[in-house]
C-alpha cells in the first residue's frame, strides 16, 4: 500500500470511529464526472469499498476544511 493510500484509509478510519461522520464529504470520479456524496453515504453507495475502489476518491473535506485531495485531480 503507498503512503498516500495509507493517509486516505486513515483519514476515513478517523472520521468513520472516531470522529462525527456526519461532518465529512466525499468527492469521487464517476466516469466522466466527479461527484460529491456525504461520507456515510459515500460508504453506503461503495459496499465498503467493492463497488466503488478506494482509488476514485479525489477529495475529502470536513466542513469547509480539505482533509484529502488526490495529486493534481481534474474536478
């Protein structure tokens, strides 16, 4: 697993456990699009990660704050 892999399965570990998941938002490709869905329901569309991979995140805020964003991503 990369390092920056590793950040982002920590990052939702964090956020799912730990923290308010309620706070966080989820940016992810779809095709030909980016779509941002609240963290919870990001989980919920994704099967925990087997329907949509964990490497179709670009982005993750909490509020207004960026957590996460994927290297030089086109959203």
């Amino acid at each position: 697993m990369s390092k920056k892999k590793g950040k982002l399965v920590e990052i939702l570990s964090r956020a799912r456990f730990y923290d308010d998941v309620n706070l966080y938002q989820v940016a992810y490709r779809d095709l030909d699009k980016i779509v941002t869905v609240p963290l919870k329901e990001f989980i919920l569309l994704s099967g925990t990660f087997e329907l949509i991979p964990i490497s179709r995140i670009v982005e993750i805020k909490k509020g207004s704050i960026v957590v996460y964003q994927k290297a030089k991503s086109n959203i």
